[in-house]
C-alpha cells in the first residue's frame, strides 16, 4: 500500500507539544518557500516549496528516536541499527514529519498574514497521490482557499422592513378554547360513528393474507372518503380501496403494520371491521378545567378564561411573528451587502468535511441554505466590528442565567435561586471553556441583532392570524 499524506492539512499539536515545537515552527514556516496565489477575489491557493533541508533534521532524528524505542525480532531493545529503521520506517516517517511541518506551516503563514478564510484549506489531492516519496528530495504542495471578499454594509434608516403585529381574533379564539376542552375531556364510546370520532377495527386483505389491528381518525380522511364511516356500528364491515383511502405511503403501510418498503405494488382491496368507536367528550367550561390548564386558583371565572388564553395565543403568535422579522431582516441585510462566496470551493470543502455524507444532491438542495448563513455570519461579525458591539461578561452570566431558569421551570423544578449562581457557573465552566464561548457567540448575535433593529426603520402593521399564515406560507 502507498504511503500519503493524509488529506487534510489542519493538524493540531498536542498540548505537550506546543512547549518545544511553537517557536520552532514559527521561525521554521518563515524560512520555508511560501506563496499565495490569489485568483479570484475569494479563492486563493497557498503554495510550499521544501527542499530536504527544511525537513531532514527532523526526519533523522524521529530515525534516531525509533531506533532507541522499536522492538525488532533480532536486536536488543534500543540497539536496533539506523539502517534498518530507515528501511522499515523512513517512508511512513518522512510522510509524518512533511504532513506536520506543511499542516503547521500553512495555518502559521494564513495567521501570520491574517488571512480571513472560509472552511479548512484542501490540499490538491492529484499533486499529493503524484508523489514519489521513495526517490524526491524536493516537494510542492497546494492548498486552496476560499477566502472573505471585503464588502460593505451601512446599517440605516435606508433599509426599511415590515413587522407584524397579530390580532387575535373571536373565530381563533374559540377554536383554541375548543382544543383545549378537547385536550382535557373525557373518552366514551358511542354506539355508532359520528364525524370526528376515531374507530378502532381490523384491515383485512380481500385477495391476501393482510389483517391487522389499527386505530384512525377521521381527521387523517378526506371529506369525501370519510363519509363511508360515519353511521357506523361495532361489527360493521366497510370496503375500501386502501390505495385510494390513505395517499402516503408511510402512512398507509403503518395501517396495515408494514413498512413502506413493504407495501410495493399492494393490491388496495380491504375490508374495515368496526370494533369500537372512539369519541373524545369536550370538558366543560367550569373551574375543573381552569386549573387544569393555568393552574389551581389562577382563573376563577370564564372571562378571565378567555382572556389568559388570547394572551397565550397572542404570546404564541408573537413569538412566530418576531422570527418572521428576524429573517425578514436577515435577508434583507444579506441582499444589500451582496456577499459574493467561493462557492466552487466551499462546496468541495463542505464534501470533505462531511467525510462522504454529503451528497451532490444534498449541496444542490441545501447549499443557497447554507451560503446565506453563511453571509449572515459574515454580517454580524463586520457589524460587532464596525459599531463596537461585544458581549459583555455580565450579558453573558445573564443569558446563561435565563437559560438555565427556562430548562428547569420547563421541567417543573420552579424557578432557582440560592442556586443559580452555581448552576450557571459550573455550566460556563464545563466543556473547557466552549460552553462560555457559545453563549457569547448567541449574546454577540442577538445584541447586534438588536441593533440593526435599532438603526433601521421597521413599519409594524396589525394583522390577523389568517392573513399572517398567508405571508408566511407565500
């Protein structure tokens, strides 16, 4: 088997490692022969030239090294001869310490020269498998780049975007009201079907041995198709073209107890024994359901029902509506900087990241997706710089404090107090630090969020529940 260079060209040291080696590199990436080629204005390739000398110490005293640690059948254990090493562990050496000194050399000199890339270099895989490392003293290795193409962004009164402000109306009202009453009342079974019911019975295959125990609801039926099941009692029997009752695949193979890739080509004749009928009875407006919903006590009387949930919704709502503006923002800003990305290359990087994952037709489906994240990144990160917007240590204790009180309320340990200093604490503390980092990165994010929204002009205009669905979806 050849022997390669591995395909990536980001090695990191050991922790050990960094005491020796740090000044080193440094001084060694400085001597060595490297260049940018820059050809585009967001791709560039680093080239490394290395004669023997930049690598040689270093390969012959890893020699030297293996020599005093290696068992060889043979040979006292550190009285192996350096021959023999060479001829057993040169190639799988010089590959080890080239890989190094080019891995380290690259990321120093993008550092040194404060180069702002996007991804990981990728080394050019055809250059690297042409090598001849049994017989070259002389190497050349590329790296291309993708690199952050300078552009502007002015954060003003120019940019105008629309907010919205939802009203809620009687008619979403009381279909909340209903759902809720639906969610807590009781289960009875009726003797025949009445719309909205759910029947419990067997499919059984007319022309095959198919029969399986199921439950569904009308809810899943169209209009149309649903009708054949209302009036019906324990014991009936409907026939069905089960191809034509149940359109999804996965769905209809769950009815009949296969997967989908069971079904194939089924024959859709069946018969629905009725074996029960399932209806859920609405609970009553009363203060049984008061407490159940909000809690013991907190409601006494139905206007107040009412009112508690039309805020909810309304909360509910709003919540959907600000992240309507936050995209609605997003993609704004993200027109109006006009970002132009490598994307040649951030495709191929985003390839071998993904380590065989990533398909063309994921790229294809995915990446726009991606690239205006991407430029998202971008713009906060300008935006932080231009106006001086940081995460202070207090915003940060902050957020993680909310954070936490959410987590825990959610799970309905009440909110903390005594013991949320310390909670937060070990939370920041964990990860080596990267949970820290992560909640700065989130805070930088929403205080530059805020603003941009501070600094543009938003028209926020009241509408209905309806009519903010429609925006949506269009």
């Amino acid at each position: 088997m050849g022997v390669r260079v591995p395909p990536s060209a980001h090695i990191e040291p050991s922790i050990s490692d960094w005491g020796f080696l740090f000044n080193e590199l440094i001084l060694k990436a400085t001597e060595l022969d490297i260049t940018l080629d820059k050809k585009t204005s967001n791709e560039a390739s680093i080239k490394i030239k290395l004669i023997e000398a930049d690598y040689q110490s270093k390969v012959s005293e890893k020699i030297k090294d293996y020599s005093k640690k290696a068992n060889v059948n043979g040979f006292r254990p550190g009285k192996v001869p350096i021959g023999i090493i060479k001829k057993m562990y040169g190639k799988s050496i010089l590959v080890e310490e080239i890989n190094h000194l080019v891995g380290h050399a690259v990321q120093d000199y993008i550092r040194d020269n404060e180069i702002q890339i996007l991804g990981e270099p990728l080394p050019n895989r055809q250059q690297i498998d042409a090598v001849d490392w049994d017989n070259q003293t002389d190497f050349e290795f590329e790296y291309n780049i993708g690199l952050v193409e300078e552009f502007k962004l002015e954060v003003s009164k120019k940019t105008k975007v629309k907010g919205y402000k939802i009203k809620i109306e009687k008619k979403v009202l009381d279909e909340a009201i209903e759902n809720v009453r639906l969610q807590f009342g009781t289960m009875t079974n009726p003797d025949v079907s009445d719309e909205g019911d759910t029947l419990y019975g067997t499919f059984a295959q007319d022309n095959g041995d198919i029969v399986h125990d199921t439950t569904f609801e009308f809810a899943e039926l169209k209009k149309a198709d649903a009708k054949k099941f209302i009036g019906v009692k324990k014991d009936d029997t409907i026939q069905v073209d089960l191809n034509k009752l149940i359109k999804e695949d996965a769905q209809r193979a769950a009815q009949i107890g296969l997967t989908v890739d069971e079904i194939g080509d089924l024959d859709g004749a069946f018969t629905f024994t009725v074996k029960n009928v399932n209806r859920k009875v609405a609970a009553e407006i009363n203060q049984e359901l008061f407490d159940k919903t909000f809690g013991p006590d907190m409601i006494t009387n139905e206007e107040e029902f009412r009112a508690k949930v039309s805020e909810t919704i309304g909360q509910n709502y709003q919540r959907e509506s600000d992240s309507w503006l936050i995209k609605t923002i997003q993609d704004e800003m993200i027109k109006k900087s006009a970002i132009a990305l490598p994307d040649t290359f951030l495709k191929d990087w985003l390839k071998v990241s993904g380590e065989g994952k990533v398909s063309d037709e994921d790229l294809d489906r995915e990446y726009e997706i991606y690239a205006d994240q991407l430029r998202w990144n971008l713009i906060i990160g300008k935006v932080a710089k231009d106006h001086e917007v940081k995460p202070e240590h207090e915003d940060i204790l902050s957020a993680t404090r909310a954070m936490v009180a959410a987590q825990f309320g959610g799970s309905g340990l009440g909110q903390l107090t005594d013991q949320m200093d310390s909670f937060v604490d070990n939370y920041l503390q964990g990860e080596n630090g990267q949970n820290y980092m992560k909640m700065a990165e989130q805070v930088q994010q929403t205080k530059v969020l805020d603003f941009i929204k501070s600094e543009i002009e938003i028209k926020e205009e009241e509408i209905n529940v309806e009519k903010f669905k429609k925006i949506v979806q269009n």
